[in-house]
C-alpha cells in the first residue's frame, strides 16, 4: 500500500490494522482544510472556551484507548463529543454480565461478543465526525511503532504489569500516556507526558517573568506580551518534565511533604494501598488479591510497608481503611467513573490543546470525601532530570482480619 504504515498481526492471526491503512487519515484530511463553519457551530462553546487554534489540534487528534470498562466509557464519551479526529479502542475481552451493570455503549444482545466491537457502534453515534475503530487482538504483542500515529494512548482498569508494559512502550514512540483505574469509590489517573510544553495567558504581572526552572519537573521556557483590548497580556511557555509508571510507583513523596510533618498526616492513605496493590500485582502475577487469609494478609503486609516507604505516620493507615479499599476492589460505580472519565478526557483535551497545566503525575480520588488530591512522584527531585529511584525498606503489619 502507497504512503502505509504495515498493519501489525497478533499471534492469533487477528490484524491491528494501521490507524491510514484505509487511505487517507482522519488527521490528514483534517490538516488539508481549516475548521468549517458548522464545527465551529457545532463546538461553539469549547471554542470559546479554549479557541479555534486548540480546536484545530483536537480535531486531528488520533486517540487510542486500551481496555473498554466503565471508566474508559466515559472518557470515550466525552473526547468523542469535543471532537476529536480518530478514536481507536482495544479489547482482547468479551462481554460479560459484569459489563452490563456499568458500561453504557453495550445491552444484553452484545454478551459474548469483543468489547471493542460492542462498543465502537455506539461510540460512533455519539459523532459521526469522528473515525472510531476497533481492535481485539492482544495489545501486549505489539512493540513501540504500534503506538506511533497516535497522539495520546490511554490504558485503563489493568494490571501493573500490562500497564508498565505499554507505559514502556509509548515511552519508546514518545507518546503521551495515561493510566486510569477505578475500583468501587476509589480511583486514580496517572500521567506520564515524557516532555510537555504548554502555554499561560494572563494580564502582565508587575514583576518580571524569568525564564528558569519553577520546580524539580517544570520551568518557564519563554516569554512575550501582545496588546489585547488596550491591555497587556503576557504569555508564558512552560515545560513539565514525567516519570514513566514504573519509576513513579517507587518514588518518595516531594521534599515539600517530608518537611513537613502536617502535610504527611494529611496524605491520602490510597495512595499507599494503590502502591501497595500494584507491588502486589508485580509479586504474584494475579490481578486482584482473593478474599483468602494468605492474600489479606500480603497486601496488608505490603500496605505498612509501602506507608513506612513513605516516611507516613502510622496512625494515618487505619485498618478500616484498608478493610474499605479491598472490599471495593474490581467494582465499578459509575458516579466515580463519571468523574474520572471526565478529568481524564478533559486533561488530555488540555493536553491537545497545549493549554493549562496537565496532572502531574498521580491524580487520586476517594469517592467517600469526594477528595482529589494530585502527587508528583519523581524518582528524585533535586535535579530536572529524573534518573534514578530509591529503595526503602520496612517492616510491620497492621491487622485487619
């Protein structure tokens, strides 16, 4: 094929096909033509929201998403409906039961059937202007040139390893890539932009903006002012510097929290028990620990440790919490996929349209105080480029049984 990419094959002989191997892309035909009158009707609100120029760029947006439960609806959902140029979603998965309760592109009719397949129909609806496909092969067989044409990749609800896995491949393409995963009223986001750069408008300050380093990952890269309605606006380019997954799930807390001893009480204790269900994940190759006694007692094992790794005082890890955090494990609530779908999809919206600053790098959110604290976890914060990570042992076990 002329000008193609060669669609990569899974071991079980189902085709990935290359996001132009029908012809011309999506993104290409959209960058031929400027924005026409009826999208500019059509998404009239998030124009004036975030302008033509950032909309121009979401529409030729070539988006993957890996893994079609209930968060990854909504985040489907929603960068559908804002207008993207290309939306491909991958399942290996069929349809269960399970799926009916939480996701809202698939009915009865779809059980049994590949999830992406079930789904893409239905997310097609949504907007017909947007090229939406669907793949079922294994995404694990795929190396760093699959995720070349797309601009964002987007994995949710799988296990630490699959995750690290592709985070280590965009990496390799340097794609952006997002993390999400929910579990019952408990949920998180992670982001790993390799290198972002994105811009601030806002009135001239009366002291000089410098172009240097802001913090360990972020600088300010240039500067410049434009008259606009008789005042002077000042337009700043900063750039945020990401650690992969991996790095990231053996990272200290910022210097900021260990200074201080106020900040470290008020540190979510999801945060340890995410960490600790993804070394649990790492350890025993299972996706979820079961309800057996030796399984409760591992995680719980892993949990004190990862919140001594933290340098957390030990009353912050209450016993009901982490009886909490497993009894929520594996469910789906779609109040709390609702919003973390929506914070996902807006971020890489923003992302897109390189304005405003992205998560960086670990969103929370505990459903039960309705908190949504964000953590950078680098592996070292005194320099801008993050090379190694730290290893910290303890020891202890609280009990939960």
């Amino acid at each position: 094929m002329d000008g193609t990419v060669p669609a990569p094959t899974a071991s079980n002989g189902t085709s990935f096909p290359a996001p132009d191997a029908a012809g011309e892309t999506v993104a290409a035909i959209a960058q031929a033509q400027t924005i026409s009158a009826d999208e500019i009707a059509l998404y009239d609100r998030q124009i004036r929201l975030w302008g033509v120029q950032a909309q121009e760029k979401i529409r030729t947006a070539n988006i993957l998403i890996v893994s079609m439960k209930a968060l990854a609806n909504e985040a489907a959902k929603n960068l559908v409906l804002s207008g993207i140029g290309s939306l491909t979603i991958v399942d290996s998965e069929v349809v269960t039961e399970d799926d009916l309760c939480s996701q809202f592109f698939i009915s009865e009719a779809d059980l049994g059937k590949n999830r992406a397949q079930a789904a893409a129909p239905q997310i097609q609806k949504l907007n017909p202007r947007v090229n939406v496909k669907a793949l079922t092969g294994n995404i694990l067989l795929q190396g760093p040139d699959f995720y070349n044409p797309y601009d964002v990749v987007i994995a949710t609800d799988l296990d630490f390893t699959t995750l690290t896995t592709i985070n280590a491949a965009t990496r390799l393409s340097n794609t952006p890539f997002y993390a999400a995963g929910a579990h019952g009223f408990y949920g998180y986001i992670f982001a790993d932009l390799i290198s972002h750069d994105y811009n601030i408008e806002r009135d001239k300050p009366n002291m000089e903006t410098l172009i240097r380093p802001e913090s360990a990952t972020r600088s300010i890269i240039s500067v410049s002012t434009k008259k606009e309605s008789g005042k002077t606006i000042e337009m700043v380019t900063k750039r945020e510097l990401y650690s992969p997954l991996l790095l990231a799930n053996s990272s200290p807390l910022p210097p900021e929290y260990l200074r201080n001893r106020r900040k470290l009480k008020l540190v979510s204790p999801l945060l340890t028990c995410l960490r600790a269900l993804w070394d649990y994940q790492k350890e025993s190759g299972a996706t979820l620990p079961s309800h057996q006694h030796a399984d409760l007692h591992r995680f719980t094992t892993l949990a004190t440790e990862k919140h001594k790794e933290f340098q957390l005082p030990a009353d912050t890890l209450k016993s009901e919490f982490l009886r909490s955090f497993l009894q929520n494990l594996g469910s789906e609530l779609a109040p709390v996929t609702a919003f973390l779908g929506g914070q996902l999809a807006q971020d890489v919206i923003n992302v897109l349209g390189k304005r405003l600053q992205p998560i960086q790098n670990l969103l929370l959110f505990n459903g039960e105080e309705s908190s949504a604290p964000v953590y950078a976890l680098h592996p070292i914060f005194d320099v801008p480029i993050l090379l190694q990570a730290p290893a910290v042992n303890g020891s202890g076990q609280i009990n939960i049984d």
